[in-house]
C-alpha cells in the first residue's frame, strides 16, 4: 500500500516536471514564432518599398 503511494507521489512529481518544461518550450516556440512573424512584416514592407521604386523609375 505505501510503495504504491510513494509511486504515485513519484509519478506525480515526473509529471509536473515535464509538465514545467512543455510549457517552457511552448514559451519559447511562441517568441520564435513572434520574432518569425515580424520578420517576415519587414521583408514585405522592404519588398514593397522596393517594388515602389521600381515601378516609380519607369
């Protein structure tokens, strides 16, 4: 009966710890996605501007 509560509390302890490190990676997927993000705002504001300048010369 103890061992089986001492496993429990054992697997519970395992779980909140993978528990703490999915939510870490997720943090740090969802910087990774927001910095992606703004990257690609600034290729296409950088595009834009070039297809103006473009289409201004001719």
């Amino acid at each position: 009966m103890y061992l089986g509560v001492f496993d429990l509390n054992q697997r519970l302890e395992q779980t909140r710890k993978v528990l703490r490190e999915k939510q870490h990676l997720k943090k740090l997927i969802e910087e990774d996605i927001q910095a992606l993000e703004k990257d690609v705002k600034d290729l296409e504001a950088m595009t834009d501007k070039n297809k103006l300048a473009t289409s201004s010369q001719r």
